[in-house]
C-alpha cells in the first residue's frame, strides 16, 4: 500500500514538471518566435519625438463673404532631428539643395549675408547681423569674411563642395541653429514645393534619411491690391517674437501675423497644432508613427468692408490725383504736388468700416515677391495714411467748434459775429480771416457755409482751451478709438500737449485751435469718427473692422462685433441740427466751373445734393503748403454713410467725397481718361 502511494506522488510530481517544462516551452517560442522582435527592440535604447502638426489658419472675407485671405494645400521638406545621423547634415542639405536649385525652388535661408560671392552683410540688416555674430560667439567687428570662415568651422562644411554650395549649406545650418533645430523641433527647409519636386525627392528618400515629405497650408492672398493694409500678411516667427510666444505653445517654425487683421486677430486665427508622435530605435529604426493629437483648424473671420466698393473708393482717390496732375485741371495750380492720400468711410449705424484706402497703394502678392522694392518705392506705400497718418484738420474741425460752443451756451443758433476779415482782439497779434475784406455779420450756420475764420475765432477764445479741448476728446479727438488695429491716437492742442512738447503757450493760441490749426492732428479715421458723430446727432460709436468670427468654414458663427457707444451727446439733438443744417448750406454751395459754367460738385450719378452734409478744410501742412480734407456724411436726414478724406498736398477734396457718395448709391464708378491718359473731369 505504501509502495503505490509513493508511486502516485511520484506520478503527480513528474506530470507537474512535465506540464511546467511544456509550458516554459511554450513561452520560450513566443518570446523566441512570435514576439522576438518586439522583446529585441526592447534591449535596445528607444527614443520618442513629437513633431508638431500645423493647423490650417482661418479665413479673411469680407462682409459679403467673398475670401481675401486664404489657404492651399503645399508641400514642406523637413529635416527630423530623430533619423538624421550625426555628421550626415551637410551631405543631406547638399542632395536636397540640388533637386530644389534644379527645379527653381526657393528655401528657408534668412543669413543676411548675399548668397553670391564676393561676399557682403546685407544692406539694411544690421540688427541681424548683431544677432549673428553673437550666435556665432564672434567679436562686434567681425567681418563678413569671418563670419563665413567660422560657419564654414563650426559646420565643418568641407571645401570638397564648390563655393556656391559651401554658402548654400551654411545658410542652412544657420537657419537650422536660429530656428533650434532638435529632436522636438523640425527643421523646415523648404515649404511650398511643386509635385514634380516631392516626387523626386521621393525617389531619393534612401539616400536622404532624416528627410521628411509632409502636407501642409500656405497663405493665399485673393486680389491682393485690395485693401492690402486691412487684411495684413503672415510670415515666419522671429527669434524675437519666439521669445515672447514660446510658453502660449509657438514653435520656431511657426507662422504668425505679421500686419493687419492677420496679426490683430493672430489668437482666433492661428488655430491649435496636432502631435505626431514617432518612436525610433537606436539603430533609426521606425518602431511607430501615428497622429496623437488632430489639429484643429482656426477660426475665420468676416470684415465689415465691402471688396468690391472698397475697390472703387482706391480707384475714386487714385482718380483724384491723375486728375490734379492733368493738364484738365486748370482752376488753381495748388495741388499739382499731391501724391498721396487717405479715406474712411463708416457705417453711420454701427461703426463698421465699409472703406478704408491709404494711397498709394501696393498688392500684397507684390509684396512678398518682393518686399524691398516695395519698402523702397515712392511715397511709401506700406504705411497706413488712414490709421497712421496724423494731419491737422483745418477748418473740419469748426464743426467741433460750433457744436461746443452752442452746448457750452456761448452763442446760439440765431447770435451772429461781425467779420471784417481781420481778428483785433489780441495786442500785436491779428490773425485774419481767408477772406480778406471779411464776411459781414454771421450766425453759426453762415459760419460753417462760408468757413469764417473770425466767427470760430471768437467762439474758441469766449469758451477757452479747456472747455474745447474737453469737447473735442467728446468725438475721439486725441483719444484712443477702441479699433481693432493699431493707429496713431493723434493730439488735441492743450496746455498739457504744449508743456509734452516743449512749447510756449501764448493767449492767441486757443483760437488757432478753434480753426484746427496750431498742434492738433487727427487720422483720417478720427475724422470719419468725427463725422459719424454728428450724423448720429451726437451718438458716437466705436469704429471697428471685424463684423463676425465664425468656425474654419463659416457654419458656425461664434460671435458679432456689436455696436458699442462710446459717447452720448443725444441731449444736444437740436445743437447738431443747427450743425448739420450748416453742412448742408456747405454742400449746396460748393460750385467749380466746369466747360465754362458753374456746376455743383454733387450734382452727380444719384446723389441727392440737398442731403450731403460735409464740412471741408485746406489745413496748413507749413507757411505755404495745404493740405485738403473733408468729412461728411450722407443722406443728411437719415444717414448710413460718413467719410473723412486728406489728401496730402492735394486740392477739391470734396470732388473725392462726391464720387465716393456715388459709388455707395449707384455702386458704380466709371472713370473718364482722354487718349493720352489723362484724368478729364473731377466726377
């Protein structure tokens, strides 16, 4: 009995290592076998990358939805840090270089030294040329010979590439180093690349590891000479902005909005990065490449400018100044050295811009071709005159002027001040009225009809600097106006302005200012705002660009710009009236000799010239040059539009206001050229 239990237990005992030795066996196949490979990889040293994937950026159109600003698909060649071996980079920037030269592609080489020998900083750069001597640890006083020396060193670019190429290269390895070129930060070489290049650069892939094909978005610009200062370009980040934007999640290698809208609604429009996340062996096997994050696309935006008749608005002040410049335009040699210009047109009811033109003008499509010639062309093109140009109003400003002065009790709509074309109050100090042998007796409303420099003489120095300066600042004069873009606030003539300046306040002073001459300066866009104030009967509204911001492809509306009053000066309704009604007497009087008769300026394509308010000025730019300008508003009754115009150096600026009234009315505008390209009439 004892004998076959102990034969059991030895039984029991041998099927249990048995079953223990095939079940070793077992897992001995499958790490051998079936999972070898994976339990290799895993004796070997892995590494993780996350490449960043770029999201498509927002659209731009305008208020009739018509896109401005856009994307298209393109093609990049970057350079991953994770498969690119050590010493290799110089023989794969060469293989890539070579198949973009031969196709006529550009590539990513911001060293501001010229690509071609002998060799020289680039003119114009010297702040980059600061930063680069400091990246390359040499002295202030390195000349361009040691910087390329040292790149050449440090690069270890071997003198067994021509000299061309040898430059090439370390412009890129400049590139790559600035942009901080790591396993976590792809270099992008080049971007925008046509087909037939990625399929070459395809069928090289084995002989350029650490090359990588990938899709992305390129910024399109739509009719690019359209209201180019508004829409705003993107460009590649700088090592500056960089520094700035890191921690809110920007790369080296990212876009950003550089001007306009693109760069004033940079947070809406740049959408959020996807991740890419590649794990690669020591040896540069690719153990996984998978999508950990989507990106997600920007949010787009609508404009509050009509393309269209912001074209036309371009066209009415280019047309303006040929005309000036024609041998049609005989009435006054003033004038003759306009070049440039400015004009705003808002929504009476909301703010909304519907025009906004700077001239001259530039297509941004010209600009990214080629952005030094058009920095350098004449009357420099890519400042903003609207938002950045600050001008004296001149007489436009009277109708600030009156307006206080009625509100401040000073006179009233039926008190009248006697011209006699000279200004006697001050000992030694005798300003004079434009027209010499004066206007006789005026009320307020025959003031503002005839500009009557005595009349808002006396006005401006009964109410004292203060109190004018004050209700200036009542219609944005001097004052931030709350628009999206960035813009000049300009300056109100004051005590405080003249002790900022250094100058002496004199007594006279004040009724300089009640004229807008002395130190005030207003944008065009101030004097659009100004205009939409009086049209609105003292309702003064933020002026604003951007209507709406909806998602990516416009079908989800996120929110509207509302209208948002800034002031409300609606107690003094019946004080506008009386304004207005002198706008009015200014608009129905502005008569030029046209063929040999008189005709009214706006007796034009469906303008009604009993409803065109608008006040006009020839402000002094010094002792013998003016410029002119206006603002307006229109119909008078029951506005919609108003606009402020300078042209600099110019003269009838009203002749630019009535076509601009037009082609809101009729949405036409058809100018008249002779054989020889001359401008022939003002309308």
């Amino acid at each position: 009995m004892a004998k076959i239990s102990a034969f059991i237990r030895f039984a029991v005992l041998a099927a249990i290592v048995i079953a223990a030795a095939f079940m070793c066996g077992l897992r001995l196949l499958q790490i051998q076998i079936a999972d070898g490979e994976k339990y290799l990889a895993m004796t070997m040293s892995t590494y993780t990358a996350e490449q960043p994937i770029e999201a498509a950026r927002g659209v731009i159109a305008d208020c009739n939805g018509i896109i401005l600003n856009s994307n298209e698909l393109c093609y990049s060649v970057n350079l991953q840090r994770a498969s690119l071996a050590e010493g290799t980079e110089n023989e794969i920037i060469y293989r890539v270089l070579s198949v973009l030269i031969a196709n006529g592609e550009e590539w990513n080489d911001s060293l501001p030294i010229t690509r071609t020998a002998p060799y020289s900083f680039i003119a114009g750069k010297d702040k980059q040329v600061d930063t680069m001597r400091s990246e390359l640890e040499l002295g202030v006083y390195a000349t361009v010979d040691n910087c390329m020396n040292e790149m050449y060193k440090i690069y270890e670019i071997s003198d067994k590439y021509d000299e061309q190429m040898r430059r090439y290269i370390a412009g890129v390895r400049y590139e790559m180093q600035i942009k901080d070129f790591s396993y976590q930060n792809q270099f992008v070489l080049a971007s925008g690349i046509s087909e037939e290049t990625v399929l070459q650069l395809k069928e090289l892939s084995s002989l350029l590891p650490g090359v990588d094909i990938t899709e992305g978005w390129s910024r399109l610009y739509n009719n690019g000479s359209v209201a180019p200062h508004l829409r705003g370009t993107v460009g590649a980040i700088s090592a500056e902005e960089y520094a700035v934007l890191k921690d809110s999640g920007y790369t080296m290698n990212d876009v950003i909005g550089l001007s306009g809208v693109e760069l004033a609604l940079e947070s809406e429009l740049r959408g959020e990065r996807g991740i890419r996340t590649i794990t690669r062996s020591s040896d540069g096997t690719e153990l996984s490449d998978e999508v950990t994050l989507d990106p997600v696309a920007g949010n787009s935006v609508k404009l509050t400018i009509d393309s269209e008749y912001q074209r036309m608005v371009q066209d009415i002040v280019q047309y303006h100044i040929d005309f000036l410049h024609s041998p049609h335009y005989t009435q006054d040699d003033r004038g003759k050295n306009c070049q440039s210009g400015a004009a705003v047109v808002l929504d009476v009811k909301t703010g909304g811009v519907l025009a906004m033109v700077s001239n001259p003008g530039y297509d941004i499509n010209d600009l990214l071709e080629n952005y030094e010639a058009v920095l350098a062309a004449d009357q420099q093109p890519i400042f903003n005159r609207a938002l950045n140009g600050a001008y004296r109003p001149g007489s436009t400003f009277k109708t600030i002027t009156a307006t206080a002065a009625l509100a401040e009790g000073i006179v009233d709509a039926e008190d009248t001040i006697f011209c006699n074309g000279s200004y006697t109050y001050y000992t030694g100090y005798t300003p004079h009225c434009w027209q010499l042998y004066g206007h006789g007796a005026l009320d307020v409303e025959l003031a503002l009809r005839h500009s009557c420099n005595i009349f808002f003489y006396e006005t401006a120095r009964l109410m004292g600097i203060d109190r004018l300066s004050w209700w200036a600042s009542r219609f944005g004069v001097g004052t931030d106006l709350g628009f999206e873009l960035t813009m000049e606030n300009g300056q109100m003539t004051s005590h405080e302005l003249y002790d900022r300046l250094g100058l002496t306040w004199n007594e006279g002073d004040v009724v300089q200012a009640g004229i807008g001459q002395s130190e005030t300066l207003l944008t065009p866009l101030h004097m659009a705002v100004q205009a939409m104030t009086i049209a609105n009967r003292g309702v003064r509204y933020r002026p604003h660009i951007v209507e709406a911001v909806y998602n990516y492809d416009y079908s989800e509306l996120l929110y509207e710009t509302e209208p948002e009053i800034v002031e409300d000066m609606s107690e003094y309704e019946g004080v506008f009236e009386t304004v207005i009604d002198g706008m009015k007497m200014v608009s129905e009087s502005a008569y030029f000799v046209c063929e040999g008769q008189y005709v009214n300026t706006y007796e034009y394509k469906g303008i009604d010239v009993s409803q065109v308010a608008t006040k006009t000025g020839t402000p002094q730019k010094t002792t013998t040059i003016y410029n002119s300008a206006i603002v307006g508003f229109y119909p008078a009754d029951d506005p919609e539009i108003a606009f402020g115009i300078l042209m600099d150096e110019g003269e009838y600026s009203r002749h630019v206001a009535a076509n601009i009234i037009s082609a809101y009315v009729t949405r036409e505008f058809d100018p008249v050229y002779d054989e020889e390209g001359y401008a022939v009439l003002p309308l």
